[in-house]
C-alpha cells in the first residue's frame, strides 16, 4: 500500500491509544492505517527510526515490523 498523504516523508506512525507503531513500508490491511489517519490519533518521530519509536515507548506492530528489525 501507499503511505498516506500525512505521512509521505515518514516511514514510521505511532498510534497514541495503544502505543503501537507501524511500518508504512510494510503495512497491511491488519494495520488499519486508513482507520488510524481518520481518527487522528496518529504521531510521527524525529528522527524517523524505529530506535526513536522505541525510546518513546512505542511497541512494534506484529504485523507490519518484523522480528528482525525489533532486535536491531
Ligand atoms: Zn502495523
């Protein structure tokens, strides 16, 4: 899928009601990214890693952020 509009120079989007974030590169219908832009809850990182994601205590999306990319 295509990253939304919103989020056409961020890789990454933090859903604020439950701490997850995902990939847009690797989204899938199971994210529900259309869903999360309509309601507005969403939050983008500076910088735009996973690293930062993490550092503000966002939990990787099972569906979209592999194993791999979580241990690095
Ligand atoms: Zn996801």
């Amino acid at each position: 899928m295509s990253r939304p509009k919103q989020f056409e120079h961020h890789r990454y989007v933090g859903d604020k009601r439950n701490q997850r974030v995902h990939d847009l590169d690797n989204a899938s219908e199971a994210c529900a990214i259309d869903e999360l832009m309509a309601a507005e809850t969403f939050v983008s990182f500076g910088p735009d890693t996973l690293v930062e994601a993490r550092n503000r205590t966002y939990k990787p999306c099972r569906h979209c952020v592999s194993a791999d990319d979580d241990a690095a």
